[in-house]
C-alpha cells in the first residue's frame, strides 16, 4: 500500500513539473514550430513577364545613314535637310521616316528629307538624323534603322542689334482752336528698323495733362515714313478749358525692344463750351 501511494504522488510531481515547463518554454516551442513551417515552403524563384505574342520588339540597324546633311538658320528657326539612298532590297515596312535629334532628344519623325525648327531662343543647338522604318515580321514588331548622321552645331544669336529709331512732327490742323472737340493733330516722321530686325508695332500717345489720354496705332509704308491725323480730345471726355499743354510722342518695336521719340508739346487755348457767352 505505502509503495503505491509513493509512486501515485511520483507521478503527480512528474506531471507538475512537466506542466510548468510546457507553460515557461510555449515562446520558444512557438518560434520553432514557425521556422519548422518556413523551412518546409519550397522557394521558387521569379519567373520573368514575357510579353504578349506580337508585342515583342527588335531593333536591327541595317539601313543605310542619310548623307549631305545640312543645317541653316533663319533668324530664330533652323533649317535642316539632307540626303537618302534607297536600298534595292527592303522590308515591307507600315511605317518609314526620319527621325530628328536635337541634343539627346528625339524631336518628331518626318516622311521627308527636310526638317524646320522655328522659335529658338538664342543659344547653340546639335542636330543629328536618322532613318527608320517599322515592320511586322513572323508574329514580332522589328525597327530597322540606320547610324546617326554627323551632328550639325548651330549657333542662334541675336540678330536685332537695336530698337527702331523714332522721328516725329507735330502740328496743328488748325491754328486757331475755339472748343476743345475741334483739337486735332497731324503726326509725320519715319520709323527706321535697323537690317536683320522686324518692326513689331508702332503708335502714337497723346497727354493732355488733365487726365485726358489717348493712343493709336501708327502704319508706316515701305520707306518707314507715316503720316496720321488724330484727335486729341474725344467726345466721350470732360473738356478742358483754358491753356493746354498737349504732349505727343511715337513709339515703336522691334525684336530688341521698344523706343520713344522726343516729345512734342503744343499749348492751345481753349474754350469751356458750356460756359456763358459774353457779350461786347
């Protein structure tokens, strides 16, 4: 009986001392059995994307290069063309051009041997041109190319050296001046533009001092001479009486910048025209 019972509370203690260490090592058990599950998972590595049948491409460079490439410049625009042979044997291509570089960028491809790059700012530009044509052979998009042609370096600098030159003559239609609707002025002179600049507008400005402006635009001919009748004090204004000083001046544009003529001034006297008549 006694034996027994020794062996019972034996295994009582046996069975305790098993469950605390269960409890105090479950962490570690836990963390084995993860990597346990991680080690049984086959790797497989990346299978690579392979793109759809007929979207594959090849670049094959086998045509020949242009030749007698040239580049001129236009005040801002740059002027391109060149030279290409056409071999006896060719793929049947969808598409065949030529295509132009400016620096290392691909500007626009062309069906033709001549290229303009307009609106350049001042600065050195390289040009180069290739030839290209796209086929579709067994099933795979194919660009069959030729080399770059030698680079052409181009200069764009400013060709208008100066603003126009502005001369101008005021004078009167009239003399004598009663009411302030009657003040008009006959504007001459030239507009000089200098070689290699483009006259951009020209117009003339009058200023009476009182608040009063007006401006209009000024049409030379062919010699740059104008002539223009303006009048100085619309109908929509508040008339002006009295001694006024009118200040007439031309302007004028080109590529360099604008310029002013000399002023002209002019006093009239005028009459209010809603004020009372006197009678002498």
């Amino acid at each position: 009986m006694y034996p027994l019972l020794c062996r019972k509370q034996s295994h009582q203690r046996i069975g305790e001392t098993v469950r605390r260490r269960i409890l105090t090592d479950a962490p570690r058990l836990r963390c084995a059995v993860a990597l346990i599950i991680l080690l049984a998972i086959p790797v497989h590595a990346a299978t690579p994307k392979v793109p759809p049948p007929g979207l594959e491409k090849e670049v094959i460079e086998d045509l020949p290069p242009p030749y007698d490439f040239h580049a001129e410049v236009y005040h801002k625009s740059v002027s391109l063309s060149w030279n290409w042979t056409k071999p006896e044997l060719l793929p049947v291509f969808n598409t065949f051009g030529y295509e132009v570089m400016r620096g290392t960028q691909t500007l626009k491809s062309v069906p033709v041997t001549a290229f303009g790059d307009v609106d350049l700012s001042t600065g050195t530009y390289v040009y180069q041109v290739r030839a290209r044509g796209d086929a579709k052979e067994g099933g795979k998009r194919v660009s069959h190319i030729s080399a770059w042609t030698e680079p052409q370096t181009i200069t764009i600098t400013m060709t208008c050296a100066s603003a126009p030159a502005v001369h101008l003559n005021v004078s009167p239609v009239r003399r004598e001046v009663g009411t302030p609707s009657a003040v008009r002025f006959r504007l001459t002179g030239d507009i000089h533009v200098p070689a290699g600049c483009t006259l951009v507008q020209a117009g003339w400005h009058v200023d009476t001092g009182t608040g009063i402006k007006h401006s209009g635009p000024l049409v030379p001919d062919a010699n740059g001479h104008f002539q223009e009748f303006v009048n100085a004090i619309g109908t929509e204004d508040e008339p002006p009486s009295g001694d006024v000083a009118f200040k007439i001046t031309a302007t004028a544009e080109d590529e360099a910048g604008p310029v002013t003529s000399d002023e002209y001034t002019i006093t009239l006297q005028l009459e209010n025209p809603f004020a009372p008549k006197t009678e002498h």
